[in-house]
C-alpha cells in the first residue's frame, strides 16, 4: 500500500513554504508519500517570450495519489533582483518529502536535482540581474528575437546527467554548500501566477505519470500561454492534457 499525505494545517499547495530545506525536520512539509518520484523528463526550453521573463524549470508535483508533470514555463518575476530556487522532493524516514520554491536574492539549495538550463544541481548559470535589468546567458537559455540584453557565458553541460527527481538514498547524494545555506535566507513565496500554473495542470489528465508516463505539455511559453512537447514544438491551444481530472488530495 503507498501512502500519502497533503498537510492541509499550513497551505494546501505544493507551494506553502518550509524554512527547513535540507534538514530531516519535516514540520511544515506540505506533501509526504511512499511513492518514489518519476525521473526528470529531457525536453527543448521554448524561447524567452519577452524581456523580465524568467525560466523556472518543470518539476513533479502531487495530486489524485499520483505524480503530476509541471511544465517549464516563463513568467515575470515578483520584483527586480530575485532569482528562482527549485523546489525538490527528498526521501526522508521512508517517505518522499516536498519542499517547495522560492524566490530570493541568490539561489539557494535545490537537492542537487538536474534541472537542466542552468539549473544543473548546484548554483545557477541561466543569466543575472545588471542594474534592474536581467541579462540573459545566451547558452543556457533561449531568447527570442524581441530580447537585446543577453551575453555568453559557456557552461559545461553534463549529458549523461542523473535524472534522478529526489534528493537521498537511491537518488541525488547532495548537501548544501555555505552559499546554498545563505540563499535560503529571507525569501519570497511563489507568485500567483506559478500557483495557479501548478493547480490547472492537475486538471489535465495527460500529465499524470500513471496516466501517460510521458507528459503530453513539457513547457509553456506563460502560464496560459503556448504549450510545447519534448522536443520543443508548439503544440494547439488546449491540446495535450487529455481531458480533466479532477480532485487535489
């Protein structure tokens, strides 16, 4: 029997906030299961829409007793300065613990997951903030031909990547490093549009693992916006889900 729990006490989201990120104390862990967490799935990041986007990478989240595909998407960030941390599911005393994302002035831990485009366990390489403006580093992230203010900086890219999506035993081996410990320091909670992204996902039968174990939208161009599938084509306009499912729990 695979159990799970959804901790209604704090906020019933994915996203309600934990100030405990890479310890074993699971007081504010919003969603606890014994199912183990799909791989992270290789798909093509679709260009940067407009200047001020931001790419926060895909990532499996939980609804119905099942996995859920949240696609990478673009989205405007709360205000000038912050970067996106990753949140990231951790086994912890046999149960697969999520700790949720945040923005905040530096990027701090994310489980040593392999996002990909620039979030590639540790750190982050996708561009930086150069007065109220962000930069975008031209190989990592795609841009659009509308976005000027890129620069390049070459980053070595593991292919042979683990695809691992949990950090701990049988999956990611990784501890935070001191800038990944000050970085979990004085954040921002996701916006309303990143929620509400991740609740009309789990509306879409096509992105459930058990249901399809390749999600049928990978990315989006906005939360709303454009959808592409793994290989970076645009997919029709409300094609891909697969019909409602209904029921967060």
């Amino acid at each position: 029997m695979i159990l799970s729990f959804i901790f209604l006490f704090t906020v019933p989201t994915a996203f309600a906030q934990d100030t405990n990120y890479y310890t074993n104390d699971q007081a504010t862990v919003t969603i606890k299961t014994q199912q183990v967490p799909p791989p992270i799935p290789d798909y093509v990041q679709p260009p940067c829409p407009g200047d001020g986007y931001y790419w926060t990478p895909g990532y499996w989240a939980w609804a119905s007793n099942d996995y859920y595909w949240v696609p990478g998407v673009w989205v405007m960030p709360p205000a000038v300065n912050l970067l996106w941390t990753p949140g990231y599911w951790a086994f912890i005393d046999d149960f697969y613990c999520w700790y949720p994302g945040y923005w905040g002035a530096q990027v701090g831990y994310y489980g040593g997951i392999n996002y990909g485009f620039g979030y590639f366990g540790n750190g982050f390489f996708g561009g930086r903030w150069e007065g109220g403006r962000f930069r975008y580093n031209t190989s990592v992230w795609r841009v659009g031909r509308n976005v000027h203010n890129t620069y390049v900086e070459r980053v070595n890219i593991d292919n042979n990547r683990n695809r691992a999506s949990f950090n701990g035993g049988g999956g990611i081996n990784y501890r935070p490093n001191r800038d990944e410990v000050r970085g979990i320091q004085n954040h921002t909670p996701a916006n309303v549009e990143q929620r509400s992204h991740e609740i009309n996902m789990s509306n879409e039968r096509g992105q459930f693992h058990n249901t399809n174990p390749k999600p049928a939208v990978h990315s989006m161009s906005a939360p709303g916006g454009q959808r592409f599938d793994d290989r970076g084509r645009q997919m029709r306009m409300g094609g891909g889900g697969g019909g409602r499912r209904g029921g967060r729990g």
